[in-house]
C-alpha cells in the first residue's frame, strides 16, 4: 500500500485528482452489512447452533465494526462534496474496517452480501485521498508559510513606521526647539532695538559728525562758487586768451564762453571719477584714512585755482577744478557713509540729512562771498575759488581725532576691540553691547557678501533691487532740474526779468532757503519717514516746475507773472531740501548691508555725478533749444520719479540693516513664486476632455478601491 500511495503522489496531477468517488463503498452492500452487524440472519446458514458461541464472543467485535460503518456512511451522506471530512473519514475509518473485518466475520459469511462488503473494503483505494490530503496540506504550510514572511514583512513595515513617526517626533520636537530659539531671539532683539532707540546725541558723536560733514561742505560750495562771478571769469578767460594768441573780441568771447562751460562741466567729470573710486579707497584705506587722505587733493586743487590768475592761466583753472571735483566725488561717497555706520539707530535719518546740510550751507556761503561787494569781482574771484583751501585743512586736522568706523572694524577688518573703544567714545557710554550684537547680527546676515565687488555686485539677483532703487533714487536728484536753478540761476531770473543785481541776490535767496529748509526736514526725517518725504518733495517740485514754465510763457504778457515765476523758482527749491535734496545719500547707504554698500555707493556716486555733468553741459543748449519750455522735460522726469518712489521704495525709518535686508528678500521670494506660478500653465480644453474621459473610462479598467 505504501508503495501505491508514493506511486500515486508522485505520479501527475491527474493521478491526484481522484475523487472521493474512488473510496466509495456501494451503499447496498453498506446496508447489508449494517443488518448483518445487528444480528439479523443474513442467511440460513447463520441461524443454527455453531455459530451461537462465535457471535457471542464477537458480540462486541461486531457492534464496533458496525458503528464505524455507520459513522463512515454518514460522513460520506454530509460530505460528499468536501475533501477534507472524506479523505478525514478514509483515513480514520476504513483502516479499522480493513482491520477487523478478517476477526468479525465468520469465513462463511465471505459468500454473501458481508463478503462482498469487505471485499470492497479491502480493495478501497485510500492512497490517492491520503496523497490529495498531503498536497493540501503541503500546500496550506506554503501559504502559511507565505503569509509567516508577510507577517515579518509587515512588522519590518511597521518598525519602520515607527522609526519615522519617531523621527518625524523628533523634527516637531526641534521645530518647537527653533520656534521658541526665534521667538527668544525676536524678543532679544526687539529689547536690542527698543535700547538702540533710546541712544542719543553725544558730544562726541556731534564732534565726529561736524568734522565728516566738511566734505559736504565742500561739494556743496564748489557747486555754486562757479555761479556767481561768471561774467567775472569770462573777462578773465578773455584777457588771457587774447595776450596769447589775439583774435577779434567776438570770436575770442565765445571760445571764452565754450572755456568757462569746460571749466563749469569738468568738475562733474572729476567727481564721477572720484565718486566711482569711493567703494574701493573705503574697503582697502577705510573710512577715517580715505577722508584724510582726500584732503590733500582737496589742498592741490585749492591752491591750482587761487593762484591761477597770477600766470593767466586759464588751464589751472580747469585743472584745479577737475581735482576739486575729484576731491568733491569722494567725499560724497565717503561721507554718507561714514556718518550712517557711527548714527544711533533713531539718529540715522536726521543725521543723514546733516550730509545735505553741509551741502546747502556750501552752497549758501558761496553765494554770499559771490556778492560783487565781496569777492564776486576782478579783484577776488581768484580769492572766491581758492577759499576752498581752508575748509579742507581744517578737516584735515578736526578728522584726526575721530575714530574709524565701528561698523568698519568689527565686520570688514574683524577687530572687535578696537570696535569697541569706538562705541565707548561715540556713545560716551561702556552699555554698548546692543550695538556690537546689532553689528554681529547684520554680519552674520550678510557673511555670504562680505566682499562684494562693482561686478558681483550687477550680477548678484538678491541686489539688484536695491541697486536699482539706489540709482533712480539718485537720478531724481540730479534730473529733477536743481542743477539747472544752481548753475545758472542767475541767468534764469534774469530771464524772468530781474535786473542782474535783483538776480544775484534772488540767487542768494535760495542758498538761505535750502538752508532753512534743510533744518527743518531733519526732525521730520525720522519722523514723517524717508519715503513720504521723498514723495512731498517730488510732487511738489513737479507742480512748481509747471509753474514756472507757465511764468516763463506769459511773462511778457502780464507784468506780474515775473514775481510768480520768482516765488516758484524759490518754492521748487523749498520742496527739493525737503525730499530729493537729502534722501538720495542716505537711503543709498541704508539700503545695503556692510559687504556691498561701498560697492553700491560708488556705483550710485558715479550715476549721480554723471547726471550732474550732463544737466551741466546740456542746459545751455536745452535752453537755447526750448526757451521758455526748458523746463517741461524735468517736469515730465518729476512724474516718473514720484510713481517709481510710490510703487518701489520701501519706508526705511526706525529700521536695522538686517531688517532693511529682510524687506527685499520677501520681495524677491513673492517674486520668484509668482514666476513659478506663471510657467504653470492651465490646461487646455482638449486636455481637459482628456482627462475627463480617463476618469470615466479608465484604460486599464475600473479602478480598484480598498
């Protein structure tokens, strides 16, 4: 038998496949033997005597062998169909039946029914059922098997779950780390800020500031100095030129003019120069060194024009004026500086309008001294130039007992003590630890662009918004048509039909205006706020500018007309000290951090300068051109500054550098994320059908839900 069952398991599957049917007993011969069990005669044979003692002793043989039959027909009744319960049944009961049914049975009950009932146990095929059973339950450890792996698969699942869920635990826990440390450092240095804003105004601070703002001075006063004795200069020109090479008197004055208009322009050419020169003198020498340096270009020049007269050389003239002016440029470049890096931070705005201030009174002073009582006439316009001389050395001495700037040493150079001594002399005060962490904190913003030159400074994106504001910014100073009333005021009001000694002394009226105004703006500079300064001003300017042109057109018509292009002459001027006049080199300096604010500053110096010299030298003939409309394109100029300052410039009052930063890295984020939205474009109709179809008609089918 074991020999069949391994032939059959490991025959084909068709040899497996036996059913139940092959291990059925007829159910007839079940019946009779199921009646023979019980004691019913199954023959005549079995009624007799002999066969009393055998059943007797077999009594209880007989009754279990017919149990087992009756159990094993039952079962095959309630599970024809299952292979488990039949091939159960084959295996518990037919090896009993097998068994006991050679001891049960006499050997003459093998002649009837009973017989062939055994024989058909005997001959029961139980090896195919025993071997489907097998392959069944080989099959079943597979799958337990298989479903074992997933499980460990599973756990290796879920241990990995839990070893992310951990992490992910682990990065809410140092979220909430950094969300208290920036919630800590906020209020750090919000309590920095409110003690930065409580700084006030030392002696020394003044001191410092006083000495820097003689450079402005300077530049302000060899702007107008030029103005006022031009007929003066002109004569000059003249004589010289005619002891030289002769010529006829018309001819000789207009190479004069064409002289003294080289002689008015060249100084622009050198403050461009000088101004682009600012960044690099400040970062290699420093703040302190490069102003004191500058001074003794400042002395060269002064002498070349003072003494010009004594050889009758117009050439000295313009030579010491193109050093002035390169003198001049870099104090315009170091001077805003210098002061927004020593300011408290509730100082910076007022004391940045200070750079405007020395401007102002330069120009004043020079239209004082210009009068023909003083030194406007043949005898002292050499003198008038020259004077130059001793605000140059005065700084010269002043500066020297000024410290460099902290801001310079701490973050450019590194030096932190010496930084340090510079605050406690600046603020009079050893509290100045919310300054160095106001300075550490801006380096360590700007660490990444702690040397930044002119190139990388065009190309870096994250400054090219500053940088631009920076330009226009000063662009509305220059082009805004102040040039054209500084230089050649006088000529304007007697245009307008003043009389030459009522012009001068209106020209004078504008330098004491300038003044007046400028001191009034610098309590407001850190009140009203740079921007909304900036805005008054170039609206103003910009309605006065109609103004006059209007006066200019009918002032031969009406008598009256030529006060009021006076007064709108006077009142431009007014809202220029009040906005474009001081802001340009403040907000400039503000703009950017320490690594790249020398670069931008001789950039935006260079830019300033050039606009200077063009309005210069194109004036004239923008006069000549347009007469009486001389003034329409500044007003058309005007209107474009004051949308660019409404819509770009941002409001730097009462602001940190950091914080200042901050502002245009938001903007170039909400930047960058509209572009990304703007490249993502929508569908179109035919992919929107597309879509639709996919989703109700999918191409692999109905889609599988869990």
């Amino acid at each position: 038998m074991r020999s069949s069952c391994h032939s059959i398991s490991s025959g084909s599957e068709s040899d497996l496949e036996s059913d139940y049917e092959n291990v059925k007993l007829p159910r007839s011969s079940l019946h009779d033997l199921r009646r023979q069990s019980t004691g019913h005669n199954v023959s005549g044979e079995m009624s007799d005597g002999r066969h009393v003692e055998y059943n007797s002793r077999h009594s209880n043989t007989r009754k279990h062998f017919a149990r087992s039959a009756l159990q094993y027909t039952n079962s095959l009744d309630r599970n024809k169909s299952g292979d488990e319960m039949l091939t159960g049944t084959a295996s518990t009961m037919m090896q009993p039946l097998v068994t006991l049914a050679p001891m049960v049975l006499h050997p003459q009950m093998t002649q009837g029914p009973v017989g062939h009932c055994v024989s058909a146990l005997m001959e029961m095929p139980t090896c195919p059922a025993l071997c489907e059973l097998r392959a069944q339950i080989q099959e079943l450890s597979r799958s337990v098997e298989t479903c074992t792996r997933e499980v460990v698969d599973v756990r290796r699942e879920v241990g990995t779950l839990r070893h992310e869920v951990s992490s992910v635990q682990g990065v809410k826990d140092d979220l909430d780390d950094i969300r208290e440390n920036i919630e800590r450092l906020e209020e750090q240095t919000r309590k920095r800020k409110l003690r930065l804003l409580e700084q006030g105004l030392t002696c020394f601070l003044a001191y410092s500031i006083f000495s820097a703002v003689l450079g402005m001075f300077q530049f302000g006063y060899n702007t107008g100095v030029i103005n006022a004795p031009q007929s003066v200069i002109e004569d000059f020109i003249v004589e010289a030129y005619t002891k030289r090479y002769g010529g006829i008197k018309e001819e000789v004055r207009n190479r004069a003019t064409v002289i003294y208009a080289i002689a008015v322009a060249i100084f622009a050419v050198g403050g461009m120069i000088g101004g682009f020169g600012g960044g690099i003198l400040a970062n290699k020498l420093g703040r302190k060194r490069g102003l004191l340096l500058n001074n003794l270009m400042g002395i060269a020049g002064a002498c070349l024009m003072g003494f010009c007269k004594y050889p009758n050389s117009y050439e000295m003239l313009i030579i010491g004026r193109f050093i002035i002016g390169f003198y001049c440029g870099l104090n315009t470049s170091l001077v805003p500086m210098y002061i927004s890096e020593i300011a408290p931070l509730t100082l910076r705005g007022g004391l940045g309008t200070v750079n405007q201030l020395g401007v102002t009174i330069g120009l004043l002073v020079s239209q004082v001294l210009g009068i023909q009582q003083l030194l406007g006439n043949p005898e002292g316009w050499h003198l008038l130039l020259g004077i130059t001389l001793c605000p140059a050395i005065l700084q010269l001495v002043l500066f020297s007992f000024c410290p460099e700037s902290p801001r310079h040493l701490l973050i450019t150079k590194n030096r932190e003590e010496e930084a340090r001594k510079a605050l406690r002399r600046l603020r009079a005060s050893h509290h100045i630890e919310a300054d160095i962490e106001e300075m550490k904190a801006e380096e360590r913003a700007e660490q990444a662009e702690a040397r930044t030159t002119l190139c990388q400074l065009i190309r870096t994106t994250s400054l090219r918004n500053p940088l631009v504001i920076a330009i226009v910014m000063q662009l509305s100073q220059q082009l805004s048509g102040i040039n054209a009333v500084f230089y050649y005021s006088t000529v304007l009001f007697k245009n307008a039909g003043l009389s030459e000694e009522a012009a001068k002394y209106a020209t004078t009226g504008i330098g004491v205006i300038m003044v007046t105004m400028t001191l009034i703006s610098i309590p407001l500079m850190d009140k009203a706020g740079r921007r909304t300064l900036h805005l008054w001003g170039l609206g103003g300017m910009f309605i006065f500018s109609i103004f006059i042109t209007i006066s200019l057109l009918v002032k031969e018509l009406i008598q009256w007309v030529t006060y009021l292009s006076v007064v709108s002459v006077l009142l431009f001027v007014v809202f220029f000290a009040v906005g474009p006049g001081s802001i340009p080199w403040m907000i400039t300096a503000e703009l950017f951090s320490q690594g790249p604010r020398p670069a931008a500053m001789s950039l935006a110096v260079l830019v300033n300068w050039m606009a200077n010299f063009l309005v210069g030298i194109g004036f004239p003939a923008l006069n000549a051109g347009l007469s009486s409309y001389v003034f329409l394109p500044f007003s058309i100029l005007l209107a474009f500054f004051w949308v660019f300052t409404y819509r770009k410039v941002p409001e730097t009052r009462n602001k940190t550098f950091e914080e200042i930063a901050a502002i245009f890295k938001s903007r170039e984020d909400r930047m960058a994320q509209m572009q990304h939205l703007s490249t993502l474009a929508p569908p179109s109709a035919q992919e929107n059908t597309a879509l639709l179809a996919e989703e109700k008609f999918p191409k692999d089918g109905p889609r599988k839900t869990l």
